[in-house]
C-alpha cells in the first residue's frame, strides 16, 4: 500500500470527515478534507499529493453524482481514483454511483475494514 498518497476526504458533515480521518491517520494514512465538492476541487488541483478522494454523494449546492463526473472529465484529475460513500445502500444504489463515474462504493457506516480493503486495492 502507498501511505505516502493524501486521501482526500469529500463531506459536508464535520463529524463524519472527523471519523474517518481519524481511522485512517491511525493506520498510517495522511488525510486531507473538504465540506464542498467546489472545495474539494481546489484542493484535488493544488495538490499532486492527494491519491483517491472519499466523495460523499448527499450533500447540498453540488453532490457526488454531480462532482465525480466532473473530476472524471478532467484531463489531470481523471485518473484519481473516487470512491463513493453514502448513506444510500439500497438496491442499485451502487450502481448509480458507479454509472456517475465512481472507481468504487462503500455505505455508511462505514466498515472500517472494507475501506482499508478498498484503499489497499487503489493505493498501491
């Protein structure tokens, strides 16, 4: 696994960046974050560090599946890896996401376990 990449954390809920963050920084991970998808952007093109995004896909203004397509078309940030995380777990949830342009899908809450899974398999 490639610790030395910045997973950036996409969610407008405080606590939930807080949780993860914290996770993932006990495992060995650097994180970064945004409560918007427009912040989110900013950060993914200031900083070449950053190795997949966690995009939340509820949130107001501009939600993942209007983010992650947006991140995809982009000529420089096409290839980061997104993995989409969401409250939603019903059936075709999933591939909604995917079809929004997704790399992968975790619900909340979060399995902490599946996630270093996830990471494992994009951050190499």
């Amino acid at each position: 696994m490639n610790k030395n990449k910045k997973i950036l954390i996409v969610d407008d809920d405080a606590k939930n960046i807080f949780a993860l963050s914290a996770v993932l920084r006990s495992v060995g991970y650097s994180c970064v974050s945004a409560l918007t998808a427009a912040d989110g952007f900013e950060l993914l093109s200031g900083n070449k560090d950053i190795g997949i995004v966690l995009m939340d896909m509820m949130m107001p203004e501009m939600d993942g599946y209007a983010a992650i397509p947006k991140i995809k078309q982009d000529k420089i940030l096409g290839g980061i890896p997104v993995i989409a995380v969401t409250a939603q777990a019903m059936p075709g949830d999933k591939e909604r996401c995917i079809t929004a342009g997704a790399d992968d899908y975790i619900s909340k809450p979060v399995d902490v376990d599946k996630l270093l899974e996830i990471l494992g398999v994009y951050l190499k």
